[in-house]
C-alpha cells in the first residue's frame, strides 16, 4: 500500500478502536457478567487498573510505531524485539486470536439480531440467516476504503455512547442506596477473585492495540498512531468505569450481584424498562446489534491487514498482499477472512440445529471470543518485552522511561494478568469446572505459535550460512 492511501486522521483512528471494544456490549455484557461470576463490587476499579497498564503499555509500543510502520503491528514488534523466529510464533497467534474475536461475535450478533426482528415482526429467523447477512456487509465494506469503514462505526459508536449515557444519568439519579464510592474502594477489587476480576474485565479492551496496526494508512505515521491509541484507552477506561460504577449504583451496591446472575446482558434494558418509554428500550436493543456490528467490521479491517502484512513478509502465502487498485484496501486478506467465518458459520449453523437459542451464545461466542482475548494479552505481554529488546538494539532518542521502564512494568503486569486468564480460564468460557475443553481451546491459540517458531528457527539454523530466510522472513517497512 503506498502514501495515496493514507487518509486516517486521529480522530478516524479513535473511532476505530473504539468500535472494536463495543461500548454497549461491554456495558450491558461484560460488565453485568463481571458482578454475576464474580461477585465482587470493585469492577469499576478494575477498569481504571486495566487502563493505567494499558497507557504504560503504549507508550513503548506506539513509540515501536514510529520506528516500524508495518500493518503486522504485534508480530513486527515482537519480530524486531525478540528475532524472527518469535515474531513467525505471535504472527501464527495474532491471526488466529484476532480470526476467533471476530468470527465469535458472529454468534452473539446472529442471536440478538434474530430475538429482536423475531420479537418485532413474529417471524422465526434462524441465528445464522442474520448472521450471514452482516457477513455479507462486513465483506463488501471490508474491502473498500478504510475512511469508509471509519465513517460507517462513527455514527455506530456516538449512538452507543448516548445510550450508555442516558443509562448512566437515569442510574445515578434513581439510585435506591443513593451514591456511594463502593466500586472504587481498594478493598472492593484486591480481595479474592481478583484474578477473575481483571481476566473479565481486560476482555472489554480488546482491540485497543489495533492503532498501531493502521500505520500504514494514517496521514501521520509518526504521530497518528500514538495519539489516538492513547487517547482511546483513557476513553475506554474513563468510560467502561464509570458506566460499572452505573450499574452498581442502578440496582443498589446490595442487589447488583444477584440482580445481575437473574438478567444477565438484559439487566440494562430491564432497569431502562421502568423509566424510559417502549421505543428507547427497542431503540436500544436495536443500537445493541449494531455495536456487535461495529465490533465484527473494525476486527474484519485488522484481521485483513494481518493477513496482507503476513502475505507480504512471507509468513503466509504471496497472494494475501493483493490490494485493490481503486480503493488499496487488503482484498486477499479480507476475502480470506470472510471464507473463514464463513466457513465457522456453516458449521455452527449445522451444529446448533435443534438446540437451545442460547446454545450460539455458549458456544461460538463465549468459547472463541475469550480464546482470542487469551492470545492477545500474550502477544501484549511479549511485545512489551520485545520493545526492550528493540531499543537495546536500535540507538533512538526515545526516553528511559520508553525505553526501558514503562515496557518491562507493562510486561510484568500483563504477565500476571494473563496468568489469572489461564487459571480462570474456565469459568471465562462458562465450563462448571474444569475439562478438556480449555485446554483444546488455548491449544487453537498456542500450537501455531509454536510449530511456527519452531518451523521459522529450523529453517533459519539451516540457512545460518547463506544468511537466507527469505521463507520465513517478516518484511519490516
């Protein structure tokens, strides 16, 4: 992709990344599933923790963004920070992790969608008739320009944030045990269950990293990427800890809980239910679908760019780099990706037959979109790491605190966050206890990281004397 191409502003970029957390569905979703499995009432906290190592986090690795503007942004990273061969492993891990956030929300989308046209219309669409006609929208806007897409999930997105708002205002203002700080006191998060606290809540930030990964198509590759990734953060994190505090304060620190195990994703529309008319309730359920679409085009555009990042450095197949001439978006990349969800639509279409309307939801949801969250948190983890080990290498006139200091406190603190997502992995997709099936499910994630690692090293040890790792090499622009 060349310099015609480069048409994202900070703004543009924001809205981005924004869209790829879903406001709403965090909101109504995770944040009420947060209290229900956990208990505890410090999830507006959690959310403030979770952006102050997220804003360290970035400041080594967009600072990585200006050094290399590649659209593999985890795998190049880790590529130049740690050697080739791992960045071949997070390349593997990137693309299956960011593939299974994006064809997940495919289930929770086709479910919501088809209760609310089935409730509206008394019609009995299946979950996967709905789901392939976003899929179709998702593919045709895919492979346009990306400004196109940005606008599109511009006006998705200020259209949550009104609802999330208008949800917060009528919270505090109805709040049965009045308002309180309970939810932003130390001792409501760094107590038991911490662990599950912060792998629920770190879930509702992904996506966050995906700035960086439009590097080569901002108008400012020097500056953009920083700017709105950082911005972003304290937007999600100000936001999503706020609207929990909302929550808690809606029902009464004393009920939130329990109120949140009986309605679950339901429980904001249900309190809505008493003080706002009909049509803001189906108004809202309708703005519910399109953060899911949001959230499936803005990781359609990433996954794209993996694909054609990947193509071009050799890790994957040539053909993946093909661009439009028109519009220069990746076309290989986003076709490849909207075959593969296809093909996962086809099979759980198959699969769920005769089950439950909830059975997508357990399943194609819960399960892929948590596995994907597992395989980013270690890419973050990694890529810190790996931002040291590049300034170790590279003379820049970067800081200290750049350098070195934010990078290995991000490391070390999403190390322990991605421990907790591995101990409580089970209960992240909804198992009663533990089995079989979390560890086939991290094993999706891990084992093409591994094979290609190992691969990527043997054939560089092979070719140690030629200097050839024209197989495997990653191209950094």
């Amino acid at each position: 992709m060349g310099n015609e191409q480069r048409t994202l502003t900070v703004p543009a970029l924001v809205v981005m990344i924004i869209a790829a957390s879903a406001p709403l569905t965090v909101v109504a979703g995770g944040v009420t599933t947060n209290f229900a499995v956990t208990g505890l009432m410090g999830v507006p906290l959690s959310f403030v923790v979770l952006g102050l190592i997220l804003l360290v986090f970035s400041l080594g690795y967009t600072a990585m963004s200006r050094h290399i503007t590649n659209a593999g942004a985890f795998y190049a990273y880790i590529a130049e920070g740690l050697g080739k061969p791992a960045g071949v492993g997070a390349a593997m891990v990137a693309v299956v992790s960011y593939n299974l956030m994006q064809i997940g929300i495919y289930g929770l989308f086709g479910f919501a969608t088809a209760s609310f046209v089935n409730s509206m219309a008394g019609t009995n669409l299946p979950w996967w008739a709905c789901a392939l006609g976003c899929w179709v929208i998702v593919g045709f806007l895919g492979m346009n320009r990306v400004d196109f897409s940005a606008k599109v999930l511009g006006i998705v997105v200020g259209l949550e944030f009104l609802v999330v708002i208008i949800f917060d205002a009528v919270a505090f203002s109805q709040a049965p045990q009045g308002v309180s700080s309970t939810g932003f006191v130390a001792g409501d998060l760094f107590a038991p269950g911490l662990g599950a606290v912060l792998a629920f809540s770190i879930a509702a930030f992904m996506g966050f990293e995906s700035g960086t990964i439009y590097n080569e198509e901002v108008k400012d590759p020097q500056r953009t990427a920083r700017r709105a990734t950082i911005i972003a953060v304290c937007i999600i994190a100000s936001f999503y800890a706020f609207s929990a505090w909302a929550v808690s304060m809606a029902l009464g620190p004393d009920n939130v809980v329990e109120a949140s195990q009986e309605f679950g994703p339901d429980l904001i529309f249900v309190f809505l239910g008493s003080y706002a008319p009909g049509w803001f309730i189906d108004l809202a359920n309708l703005l519910f679908i399109t953060s899911l679409f949001a959230a499936l085009l803005a990781f359609h555009n990433v996954v794209a760019r993996y694909f054609y990042a990947m193509g071009r450095g050799g890790a994957l197949p040539k053909a993946l780099a093909i661009t439009s001439p028109r519009t220069h978006a990746p076309v290989a990349g986003s076709l490849a990706q909207s075959l593969l969800a296809l093909l996962v639509i086809i099979v759980f279409a198959v699969v769920s037959s005769g089950q439950d309307p909830m059975f997508i939801v357990f399943t194609m949801f819960t399960w892929m979109t948590n596995s994907g969250a597992y395989g980013l948190v270690l890419l973050m983890a990694l890529t810190s790491f790996a931002v040291v080990g590049y300034f170790a290498r590279n003379r820049t006139t970067d800081s200290l605190i750049t350098r070195v200091i934010a990078p290995v406190a991000a490391g070390i603190a999403l190390s322990y966050v991605f421990s907790q997502i591995v101990v409580n992995f089970d209960v992240l997709i909804g198992l009663e206890e533990a089995g079989a099936l979390q560890y086939v499910l991290q094993g999706i994630v891990i084992l093409p990281g591994i094979i290609g690692f190992a691969v990527a090293a043997l054939l560089r040890t092979r070719n140690r004397t030629t200097n050839n790792l024209s197989d495997v090499d990653l191209e950094i622009k």
